[in-house]
C-alpha cells in the first residue's frame, strides 16, 4: 500500500453518500419481478422456411421417380447411339441438298 495518501483519495472519503430515493428502488424490483423477455424468431424468416420446406416437399412428391426395372435401363443405354444415328443421317441429307 502507499504510505502517503493521495489528496484525490482523501477528497473521495470525505464525500457524503446520497440515499436512492424510494421510488428508485420499487421500479427496480418491479423491473425484476417481471419475467424476462423471450427472444423469438422474425416472423418474416419463419414464413421464408415454412415456404422453402413447402417446396421441398411438393417437388419431392411430384417428381416422377426413376424407372427400377432392368429392361428400362437396359433401354436407356441403346438410346444415345440410336440418336446419334438419326442425327448424323439428318445431317448428310442437309449436306446432300446443298
């Protein structure tokens, strides 16, 4: 500690501590009693959610589902060829007409 006193320090004993006036202290407990508010989430990004899972869900249950059956993907794999074919023979019969 410091030996000599600071004349600062000195001032700060000597001043007189003031009452909170009465009503200061009832709105204080009042404030207290009253139970705290609850933080909630904007309605607007609620509503963003709701229609975003709402689109989800009707695209999910809207789009055709993917053919299962071996013989429909067996089918799927000699189509490309074929319309290379049919393009390629459209394309000679526009280059022959030139």
């Amino acid at each position: 500690m410091n030996a000599t006193p600071d004349p600062f320090e000195n001032d700060l004993r000597a001043l007189q501590r003031r009452t909170l006036p009465p009503e200061w202290r009832a709105e204080m407990l009042h404030a207290a009693a009253q139970p705290p508010r609850v933080a909630r989430t904007p309605r607007w990004l609620l509503a963003g959610w709701s229609l975003a899972w709402a689109a989800i869900l009707v695209m999910y249950f809207t789009t055709p589902a993917e053919p299962s059956s071996p013989q429909a993907g067996a089918m799927s794999h000699t189509t490309p060829p074929l319309l290379w074919r049919q393009r390629a023979a459209a394309l000679e019969a526009l280059l022959a007409a030139n």
